[in-house]
C-alpha cells in the first residue's frame, strides 16, 4: 500500500531535532547515571533496616539523618528527575509546529511548583530525620506525610486540569481533527486497478 503524501510530510517534518526529545533523552541518561551512583554508594549499616528487639518480625530504621549520608542528594536529584521527566513527556504531547503555544508557560510554572514542591518534601524529611524529638503534627501527620499527602499527591491536578481545559484548543485542535480525518480518508481510499 503506497503512504499517502501527506502522511510522508509528517515523517519528514517529525525528523526534525526537537529540543524536548533531546531533554528527554538527557533526562533518561542522568536519570541513568544516578542511578548508578546510588548504586556504588557506601551504605550505612542500618539504612536498610534492623530487626526490632521487641517485634521480630518488623525492621527499625537506623539513626535518623545518618542513614542518609552520601545518599541523600542522589535521592532528591532521581527524584526531580523523575518529576522533570513527566512533564516534558507532557510538553512533547503539546509541541506544535510553533512550539508549545500558549501552554508553554503554565507548563513550565508547573514544573517549577511540582519541583519546589519535591525540595519542599526532601527538605522537611531530612529535618525530620535529623532531630529524634517528638514533632507537631499538621492533620494528623506528622510535617514529611502530611507535604506527601496534602501537596505532592495532589499535585498533578494541575496537569490534569491543563490538559482538560485546554484539549480542544491546543492539543487536539479542529484543524488537527480535519487533518486526521483527511489522513483516514486516503488510507482508506481504495487503490487504483493496476494498468
């Protein structure tokens, strides 16, 4: 079956470097290389837990901040990178051939929220880990659970929130639409009788 014209104008034009694929491949190789860090790290003995001297069959963590040394950058690093990584998953979704138009910026507002928000999260755990006295707690829970609860987990609403009101308009236009429709429409076009 012969690819319509068309559909090999999309080939060619999707050859072209894209600054976010190039991210993303970055992304992928630090990600790559933390983890391998992480791995040849030294660990503390007690990082991966003990055996409880009351419950057998339960671990105990070992003291607070030092199970962390060496580790703990590595830590808050992947996971920024892992943050990074969806959103510019979200952004090559919404690249166009202007760019990503009128989303651009709440996009990139976002990833620095969720990113303030990620630091906000390794900041207070660490602080938390590091001083063994009793703490407040806010709803609850103690400061780490509660950032996880209350502005980590909910925040990919904001995304989500992006994408939905915004489909019609940038992601999925009624051009798009009509062009994706042409594009069905010679597929489906059955083939002249060979002569």
């Amino acid at each position: 079956m012969a690819v319509p014209r068309s559909a090999q104008s999309l080939r060619t034009e999707s050859r072209v470097p894209d600054l976010l694929a190039w991210a993303l491949l970055v992304i992928v190789l630090a990600t790559g290389a933390l983890l391998a860090v992480a791995a040849l790290a030294p660990i503390h003995p007690e990082a991966t837990g003990s055996t409880h001297p009351t419950y057998e069959t339960m671990l105990r963590g070992g003291p607070g901040a030092e199970r962390f040394e060496g580790v703990a950058a590595v830590g808050w690093a992947y996971g920024g990178l892992t943050l990074l990584f969806f959103t510019v998953c979200f952004g090559l979704g919404l690249r166009r051939p202007e760019g990503l138009g009128p989303l651009r910026t709440p996009l990139i507002v976002g990833a620095l929220l969720h990113q303030l928000a990620w630091a906000l999260l390794v900041w207070v755990y660490l602080g938390y880990a590091d001083d063994p006295t009793p703490r407040a707690t806010f709803l609850g829970f103690p400061h780490p659970t509660a950032v996880m609860l209350y502005v980590m987990w909910p925040f990919p609403a904001y995304f989500i929130a992006l994408y939905i009101l915004y489909f019609d308009r940038f992601i999925f236009t009624e051009s798009d639409r009509r062009h994706f429709d042409e594009l069905v429409a010679q597929y489906r076009a059955p083939e002249p009788p060979p002569s």
